[in-house]
C-alpha cells in the first residue's frame, strides 16, 4: 500500500472519529450550573480549582471565592486575582491550619463564618461561580454540620451557579450530590524529600 493510499485511509479514519464525536456532543443539550470536587492526597486541588477560576474571569464571569483554611499567608493567586477585583470577590477566613492554631473553638468560628458568606455568594445572584476553597478540610473536622451543607448545595444552590469544592478527604455524601469529582493520587511530592513548600508551586 503506497503512502497515498496510508493518507487517504487516516483521513477517513479521522472524519469518522469526528463524526461520531460532533454527534455525542450534539447530543448534549443540558446547560446547568456544576458542583465540581477536586479531592485526594495529590496536590493540585486548589490549583486546578484556581485554573477553572481564571477560566471563569477569562469569560467575564463573576466569580466568588472563599477560603475556609488559607487565610495568614499571601498566596500567588490572591495577588493575580486582586487585578480582577471587578470581577472577583475573594474572602480569606482561614485562621491557618488546624495544627498550627490548637484552638477548636477559634477554628470552628471561622469554619462557620467563612460558611455563611459562602451561602450569601451563592444564592446571591451575582456571581456565575464560587470557589469553596478547602471545604472539604473543615468538614473532615466537623467544624460545620454536613448535613446542612449538603442540603444546601443539593437544594437551594441556584440552577446557573458553579460551585467548585476543593480539599482532601470529600466526604462520601458531598461527591453523591456532586456532578464532577475529579481524585488528585500522589505519586510523589519533594515535601517527602525535605523540601520545603516553594513559591509559586504551592502558595
């Protein structure tokens, strides 16, 4: 078979594979607002919820970020997204991580007030997308109730609102409501190997 003959053949391997594609997709007719879950030991969950955050701005969206745990150190992407403070509103009400404070009664003070603006964001009909960033930390601590958070987001979360849920540990009932979970798996990570967390990679 000469090479013409190979081209013409992948040419038409290729229509078809688009074909079949453009059909699957023509066949996708909901539009809706997602409850999204980066979870697991990997890291990249902020990352990649911070990535759909830009997205969002790169298409005008409003968009409302809450941060439940991070909230003492200055982050790279709080300095970016403060560029875009007519599109984004971003809460820090973190007091640090839970090992750093030893105080229960502060942190879940915190977990509970950073709740409260995150519902307001929500249901408030300004913004397209809301980042719930490390939820799923606060709630492995059961610093706010699960029930009523996975209530809420599975009855009174507005129809064209993303919400993005971001931390180790998702509860099993938050990814039963979810519409997309996506599971960080460490491989490797150089904290193991002593080094410390680096500028730009994890803040």
């Amino acid at each position: 078979m000469d090479e013409i003959d190979l081209d013409a053949r992948h040419a038409e391997k290729m229509r078809k594979k688009k074909e079949a594609r453009d059909k699957i997709l023509a066949s996708k007719t909901i539009e809706k607002g997602l409850l999204i879950v980066h979870t697991g030991k990997g890291k990249g969950k902020s990352t990649a919820a911070f990535g759909m955050v830009m997205r969002g701005v790169g298409h005008g969206m409003k968009v409302g970020v809450v941060q439940f745990i991070k909230g003492r150190i200055e982050t790279g992407e709080k300095a970016v997204l403060d560029r875009f403070a007519d599109l984004v509103t971003v809460r820090r009400m973190g007091e640090g991580f839970t090992w750093e404070t030893q105080d229960r009664q502060r942190d879940i003070a915190a977990a509970k007030a950073a709740w409260e603006i995150a519902k307001e964001m929500i249901t408030s009909g300004e913004f397209r997308m809301v980042l719930l960033d490390e939820l799923n930390i606060v709630l492995r601590y059961d610093y706010i109730d699960l029930a009523e958070v996975v209530a809420f987001l599975r009855d009174e979360k507005p129809d064209d609102v993303h919400v993005i849920i971001t931390g180790r540990n998702a509860k099993d009932e938050l990814i039963e409501i979810a519409d997309l979970v996506t599971e960080m798996t460490q491989v490797k990570h150089p904290f193991r190997s002593g080094v410390k967390p680096q500028q730009g990679i994890e803040f």
